[in-house]
C-alpha cells in the first residue's frame, strides 16, 4: 500500500474542484491511480485522463508530471510519496 | 394549403395528395441564442450538401451567422452578439408557403419541412418579408435559400463548433451543439426562456450563473 | 486544382491575374509553399540581397486549398517576404476572417511588389480589383482602419475583411506585423514594415464566389470524422474555455516561463494563472477563427471590477490574450495584472507590433539598468529625458512601446529591429558589450519561453527559416515528453528523453516536413496537440488535400513536399549568406545556466552541437557548412534551385 498526492491544474481543477487530493494505492501503479482518479469524479474525468482508442492516460492537450517533472504514462510505476501534477498539454500562441 | 402542388421525391416516394392532412414538422432547428462563436463551419457545411456541384459558398448557405450585436432583428429582438438565423420550421403550413404566388413550397416526407422547388419558383421574394424570422435568404443569383432539414440529419448540427455541456439531461455526460433539436426538452426550454445579457456577453454567462448550464465547456 | 494570383505593382499601379495551374499545386502544395515559390522566382529576377524596405522586396499573401473548406481547425492565412528585421527569409501566419473572405474572392494569392507614390489601400471585391487613396487612413492604427474599412465598404456582395498596417507598420518599424481584421496578428518577421515601406494601409477584400471541391462527399465524410474525433476527447473542451492560456499552469509547474528577459522561468506573484482568467475576466468565447471547430478564442470586456488594474481600462475590450502574449508581458516584463496583461496584447495589435522581439527589446534595458549597468544618465541620453525601467510598470513599458512604434527617440530607433539588432547597435554606441543580455536564437528574433532543458525546442530556435520560432520545428514531442509519439516516429523512445541528444535534431527535420505541409493547407496548427490525427498531416489531411484539390499524392509524396518546400526557404536564406554560423542563440540561453524549476542547471551547450548535426544529417545537407547538396535538392526535384545556388556559391562543395 502506497500513498500518492495528486495535484490538478486548469481543467482538471475546475473538474475536480479541489487543488490536490491524496489516493491510497494497493500497487504502486499508474493504472491504478487513474482508476481511482476517474472512479472518484466521474465521466467526465474519464473523458479527460483516458483516451478511449489506447486506454493509456489521455496524451492529446493534457500533460501528467511526477516530481521531477518526468511524464507518467499509464504503465509507469509510482514510488510512496510521490506527487503528480495533472496539467494540460499546451503550448504557442 | 391544399393548392400547394404535389411532387415525387427522386427516390420514389409519393408526396402528400391534395386536401391530405400534413403532420407537423416535430423535429426542428433552433439555435441557442448568443452562443454562436461565429466559427462559420455550419455555413461551409450546408453550402456543400446543397450544392449540385461540389461548390462551398457561405452565401448559398441556407443558414446565416450574423455579429450585430446592436442590430435587431426578428429572429433576435434583443440584439444579442452572434446569431444564427436559421429556418424555424413555424407553422404547418408556414407563412412563406402561404404568401407564395406561384405554390413552390412542397412537403419533405420525411421531415415534414417545408421546401422551397426551384424549378416552380419565380424570385418573387414574396416569402421573403413573408418569413416572420428573416430566415428566408437570397443568393446573389437570386435563388431563394430555405432550411430543408437535410432530409433529417441536418448538417450544420453536426457541424456546430459549440457545445455547452447539459447537466440536466440525466446522469450521463452529455454535451449538445449550439444548434440542436426541437425534441431535446432541455435546450427547447432554454431556448424559449428570455435571454439575460450582459452587454454583449450573453446568455451563456447568465446561465452559468443561474446553475442551468456546467462551465465544463 | 487551379487558382487566381492577383499581381500588384504599387509603382505603376497596374494590377493583373495569372493562373496557378495544377502542376504548381502538384509541386508546393499551397498556401506557405506556393507562397515561397511565388517570392522564390521574384528574386531570380530582382536582387535578393536588397534592402527589405524597398520597392524590389515581394510582399505575398496566400491561403491554402483546405482553408473555407470544414477540412481542419480553422483557417490560416500566410504572409511571406524578406524580413526587415533579420534580413532573410519571413513569413508569418495569422487566422481571423480575412484569409477566409479571400478564399471566395477568387484570388487565393495576392503578390505586392513596388512601392506606391503615397499611401494607398487594395479592394479586392471579387473580381474587381483596384486601389484607392489612404490618407484618411495613415496615422491610424489597426483597429480603426479596420472599423473604417468595414462602414465604407458595406456588406455588399459580402462582409468586408481587412489585414491592414498599424502605426509601427508605417513607420517602417522593422518587427511591425500586418492584422487582420482588427483582430489577428500576423506578427513575426516585420510584415508590416514592408507594407509600411510599399505605402500600402491595408487590403480590404469582399468575396461571394464559391470553392470548387473535387470530391465533395469525401471532404464530408473526412470532416465529420475529424469532428466526432476531437469531440471524443474532454481536453478539447478544457482548451475551448482557456486557448492557449491552458498553458500557464503547466509552463509555471515545470520552470518554462521567461521570467525578467529569462533571468528566472517562473511567474512572480499569484496573480496570472488561466484560472484567475477564466473567474475573472472569461465571457463567452465570441470570436473565432473562420472554419474552425474548436473555436479557443475569446472577448473580454473590463468593467474594472476585475482586477487592481482594471480599473485603469474600463470599458476595453479585446481578444484573451494568448500564451506568447502573456509570456511576453507576465514573462519577460513581470507585469502581474491580467488587466494590464490584456491591454498588453491590445496594444501591440492596435499598433500592429510583434509582442516577442518587442518586450524582449524593452526587457533588455531593463535588465542592463537593473544590474547597473547603464546610469539615469544613459537612459535620459535614450529617450530625450528622465525615464523610470521599472519592471512591471505598465505606464513605463508603454512609454516604452511608444517610442518603437512612433520612432521617436533614440532607444526606439535603436530597437527597431528587435533586441538583437538594438543591442548590437547600443553596445557599439556606449562602447561596451551588453551582448550577453539580449535574448535572441536565429536571425536575431526572440521569443518568451525558457529554452534550456529543450534540446529540440532549442533546436528549432536555432534553425527555423524565419528566424527563432517554434512554429516550424514544433518540438512538442520533447516538451510534452511524448514517449509515444517518439515511438511512433522513430522507433523508440529517445526523441520524447530530456537527458538524451538522440532524434532531437531529427525531430525538428521531420516535424518541419509536416508543419510546412500543414501551413500549405492553409489550415490551424493547434489540432496538432489535441488529436493524435494532428500529427499526421501527410495521411490524415493528406486524405482531405486529394479530395479537394485532386492532387492524388499519396503520403510518402506529401512527405517529400513537405521537404521540398523547407528546401526552398532554406535555400533562401543560403542565397542571403546564412551558413551553419548563423543557425545559432544567444549566449544566455548557450551558456548560463537555468536557474531554476523542475530542470536546473541545464544550459543549451550540453546538446547543442550533436543535436545541430543530426538535424544536418536528417535534413541531407552538409554537416560542416549548414548548405544544401545537389544530390539532396536533385531528389526533391529542385534542380534547378541548385543551379541558382552554385552560381550564388551557396550549395554545399562535393
């Protein structure tokens, strides 16, 4: 059992309404993080972190970061502890 | 009503006789009003299905998006920002069918919306001002432009940019174009409510605020 | 596929149409590449290393086949010319109604050269082409020559769409841009100081004519796929409510920004975040681009209960501002009031300006007075009397802005041509070297965000054809660590690993391909990041481009003409003297190191080298020179681009 912090950004700040949360996981993995992530707000979220084609994390216009601002894809493993922003993915202008 | 001249669709089906009864048009067009980003892509989109001959012109568009956010017309007597002016499907029959000289309105079975057949149309304009919505247009060739439904699947909705995120339909996540249906209660409510605008800001921010609409989109 | 291109010759004022047959298309494409083969022939005939103000430089504007067709998120127009500011190849691509209103005017190519006896502007209402008198005109900015434009010519036979020239376009100011429709900017690359220099205001157009599609029900049937695809994915919403501005967060929470001339790469202060946008100052999204299904822009209208600076701007109103008009003024000036953040990207679009090379400019000064570097003294001797470079100060930046736009001082002539330029130019005046503070990659142009843990965005900075720009390398493989994408291109991972040099440079040579095939369409760029289908625009647009040109080229062609076309602005540029020397930044971003966020530590230098020559290597040319090959321009059948080449003794020896 290891434990995760989340932070959420635009978007998935306005889903979630919440700055941060915090997940108990039992294996230390990226998939089950964004089971809970989902299960816990609904579809919408669903709609935003996984991509439905893959059922890897939703990579178009969104960007999910460890600590030391590595990306997470769905098959990563998670250390105890860690903290992952959820962010989107754009850039220019 | 029971002048109006009977046709055969291409595809063989028989048209309403004269004296028949006609059903209503249940499934019509509206379009939330100010939400309109002006995008264009319905105009491009019903220019295309309607064309003959694989032409896009938003002028031949059978849909109009307009930014007058001072100008008042029918279809929009507060004057709200971006409008799209689009056949309403009023009556049965509708004002245009009944002021025209020449009987060239007749009935898509399908839909039961009326359509205007060039062939029998003289470019009196007389539908024109005869529209209580201003959404009977003119082409620069002077070809009378009339919303037909698309035959069902209009085009211009599934090409609408815009679509607000509907709570209110259910549990299910749900997002609707800007233009939908008559039959989707929800939008048909919204639709008829009177619109609360700040300056040009529109009825999308009052709706946020009122809680009617998430601001998801 | 077959298209109008409307000749202007300001000198003679004789106007007149050519056609662009198919075997034009066949060859570039659209849009930017028949853009670039349109400037590339004018200079076979006029001098190309003349003077961009003058009337032998080629001002050209084109929209590609894709654009007003429901194919693609929204349209783009292009301007391409020799830049006044770098002195090499420019280009530049803005959206709005203007490209699209020209599409059914029938000339989808409009080509300036000359230089009119006073200022004039263009009408273009369908086939009826003339110019008319400008007086009333000069002296105003963008937003009422635009206003004015629109009342005198009606809505007969349609709405009128304008791209016009503020006041820094007329006074030749050399990083001034051309917008459109009041609204848009094409910005990079000084457009407007050739506009400025023909003495033409503006080009008003009005068009009711048709596009022609080759295979209507299968543009139909392609655009309600591409639909259904972007309405599947949520974050296409996200981006809908924020533009571009989605991107503060993540930029902040990785260390991105370029913060005080990128003395830091964070954001100071709480109060610009796109969170405090979208509560504050969100109205419906009401402006668009023309076409586009995603539609991520919008107005605001300060009221000025907004924010502290609101209160200065009531009643203003304008576009959101996008990332790169944020990272400008939140960036690189610190200014850390959205109101004024807002009215930042006003101005520079009334005045019709390049937000980029300009707060860079200003930040420069700024950063040389805040290390003391110059006295009171100095900056009186600048602008004609005491002046506060206070960071953050809107009142002095736009006492800055002001004397760029309108020449009037010392500092504004000396920063007329961005910060490069103007720092090389204020070194030599006080016989001192600043160099080190002027934030510059290619050709001199700046650009707003930190560069140094990016090996390929720092490479795209280090060789776009425009000067420093990420919209022709477009490193977003790296910068969102896109592992899979990484994989998809090249077979493994490396392209999308921020410690390894591997496919960095040959990710900007591929994706430089497929964005010079994306600008040819004349279609937006931002599908790019919400659609995996974005990154295919070989294939996946390449399936609209035959239905509606009925150019049957297949990928692997598409991909080649994609080259092709780079081929050519690189060659442009070859022509001008640019060698590898010139594919370089500046000395910051090379050598000190990034200060701080989630990579610290990294300067450019790390990679620099090998990455610059893989990309050589990718690309075919040759590593040592930068230049092209015969044998390389030979396969992309440009032979006789190499013939030009060799007698100008810029193609690569062996």
């Amino acid at each position: 059992m290891i434990t995760v912090n989340t932070e959420y950004h635009s978007h998935f700040k306005e889903i979630t309404g919440l700055a941060g949360d915090s997940f108990e996981l039992d294996e230390p993995l990226v998939s089950e993080l964004a089971a809970k992530i989902t299960e816990k707000y609904g579809a919408k979220m669903k709609a935003l972190l996984i991509d439905p084609r893959t059922n890897d994390l939703n990579a178009n216009g969104t960007m999910y970061v460890d600590s030391k601002g590595k990306r997470i894809f769905i098959d990563d493993t998670l250390e105890d502890g860690e903290t992952i922003a959820f962010l989107v993915g754009i850039a220019g202008g | 009503m029971s002048a109006l001249p009977q046709k055969e669709l291409v595809t063989g089906e028989t048209w309403y006789q004269p004296g028949d009864e006609i059903p209503n048009v249940t499934t019509k067009l509206f379009a939330l009003r100010n939400q309109c980003t002006e995008c264009n892509v319905c105009e491009v989109a019903c220019s295309l299905v309607h064309s003959p001959d694989g032409e896009i012109n938003p002028q031949l568009s059978r849909i109009q998006i307009n930014h007058a956010p001072d100008k008042q017309t029918k279809a929009s007597p507060a004057g709200l920002g971006f409008v799209a002016d689009i056949c309403h499907h009023c009556g049965n029959p509708p004002p245009c069918a009944e002021v025209c000289p020449t009987d060239a309105f007749y009935y898509d079975p399908l839909t039961q919306a009326a359509v205007i057949d060039q062939d029998n149309c003289i470019q009196c304009m007389e539908c024109v001002p005869g529209c209580p919505f201003d959404v009977v247009f003119v082409a620069p060739s002077g070809e009378l432009l009339k919303c037909d439904l698309c035959g069902g699947d209009p085009v211009c909705v599934k090409a609408c940019s815009t679509r607000p995120e509907l709570l209110n339909v259910g549990k299910q996540y749900n997002r609707m174009p800007v233009l939908f249906y008559e039959e989707q209660p929800e939008f048909n409510r919204l639709s008829r409510e009177e619109p609360v605008a700040r300056d040009e800001v529109g009825m999308m921010q009052a709706m946020l605020e009122r809680g009617e609409i998430s601001s998801g989109a | 596929m077959e298209s109008n291109l409307l000749r202007v010759d300001l000198t003679t004022g004789e106007i007149k149409s050519e056609i662009i047959g198919h075997e034009v298309f066949e060859k570039w494409v659209g849009g930017s590449g028949i853009n670039n083969w349109i400037m590339w022939q004018h200079f076979l005939t006029h001098d190309i290393n003349c003077d961009p103000r003058s009337p032998d430089n080629i001002f050209v504007f084109g929209v590609g086949p894709l654009a007003g067709s429901g194919a693609g998120s929204g349209v783009k127009g292009r301007i391409t010319f020799k830049s006044p500011c770098y002195d090499m190849f420019g280009d530049s691509a803005g959206g709005g109604k203007f490209p699209y209103m020209v599409r059914f005017s029938g000339y989808e190519y409009i080509a300036i050269t000359g230089k009119a006896p006073k200022p004039v502007y263009l009408h273009i209402c369908n086939d009826e082409v003339s110019l008319h008198d400008a007086s009333h005109l000069w002296g105003k900015d963008t937003k009422e020559t635009h206003e004015i434009l629109q009342r005198d010519l009606g809505d007969y036979p349609s709405k009128t769409h304008t791209l016009s020239i503020g006041q820094a376009g007329e006074n030749q100011v050399g990083i001034a841009g051309v917008v459109s429709d009041a609204l848009r900017i094409h910005a990079r690359c000084g457009g407007g100081a050739v506009l400025g220099s023909k003495n033409l205001k503006a080009i008003a157009v009005q068009g009711s004519g048709g596009i022609k599609i080759k295979r209507p029900e299968g543009i139909m049937k392609w655009s309600d796929v591409f639909r259904q695809s972007l309405d599947a994915n949520e974050a296409v919403y996200g981006f809908k409510r924020r533009g571009t501005l989605g991107a503060v967060e993540m930029y902040q929470h990785i260390g991105s920004h370029f913060w005080r001339n990128n003395q830091g790469n964070k954001f100071r202060g709480e109060g610009i975040t796109s969170d405090n946008w979208v509560k504050r100052f969100h109205k419906y999204s009401e402006v668009c681009s023309s076409d586009c299904f995603i539609a991520c822009d919008a107005k605001y209208k300060i009221d000025g209960t907004e924010s502290e600076a609101a209160k200065k701007y009531v009643g203003e109103t304008f576009r959101r501002p996008e990332y790169l008009t944020t990272g400008s003024a939140a960036g690189a000036l610190d200014v850390r009031d959205w109101a004024e953040v807002a009215h930042w990207g006003k101005i520079t679009n009334d005045y019709g300006i390049d937000n980029q090379d300009l707060s860079c400019s200003i930040s420069f000064l700024m950063e040389i007075k805040q290390h003391g570097l110059i006295s009171d003294d100095d900056v009186a001797n600048l602008f004609g009397h005491s002046q506060s470079l206070e960071w953050g100060n809107m009142d002095d930046i736009e006492a800055l802005v002001e004397s760029i736009v309108y020449q009037s001082n010392p500092f504004g002539k000396l920063f007329g041509d961005g910060p490069y330029k103007g720092a090389l130019r204020y070194s030599e005046m006080m016989g001192q070297n600043f160099m080190k503070y002027a934030m510059y990659g290619k050709g001199g142009a700046s650009f707003t965000e930190e560069m140094r843990p990016f090996p390929t965005w720092m490479n795209n900075m280090a060789v776009a054809s425009r000067g420093a720009d990420h919209l022709k390398g477009l490193g977003l493989i790296e910068k969102f660590q896109r592992r899979d994408l990484s994989q998809i291109y090249f077979g493994g991972p490396e392209a999308a690993d921020l410690e390894v040099p591997t496919y960095k440079g040959a990710s900007t040579a591929i994706i430089e391909n497929q964005v010079a095939l994306l600008n040819s369409y004349g279609v937006c760029m931002f599908h790019w990041m919400l659609d995996p289908a974005g990154y295919m625009p070989e294939s996946y647009y390449g399936e609209a481009y035959r239905s509606i040109t009925g150019v049957e080229h297949d990928s692997e062609m598409l991909m080649r003409d994609g080259e092709r076309i780079c081929n050519l602005e690189k060659a442009f540029n070859s022509r001008v003297g640019m060698r590898r020397e010139h594919d370089t930044v500046c000395e910051r971003w090379m050598w000190e190191p990034c200060p701080e966020g989630k990579y610290p530590g990294k300067v450019a230098a790390d990679m620099f080298e090998p990455v610059l020559d893989e990309y050589y290597q990718w690309r075919g040319w040759d590593v040592r020179s930068g230049l092209q090959t015969r044998a390389k321009l030979e396969e992309l059948d440009l032979g006789d681009v190499a013939d030009v080449l060799e007698a100008d003794g810029a193609l690569a020896r062996g």
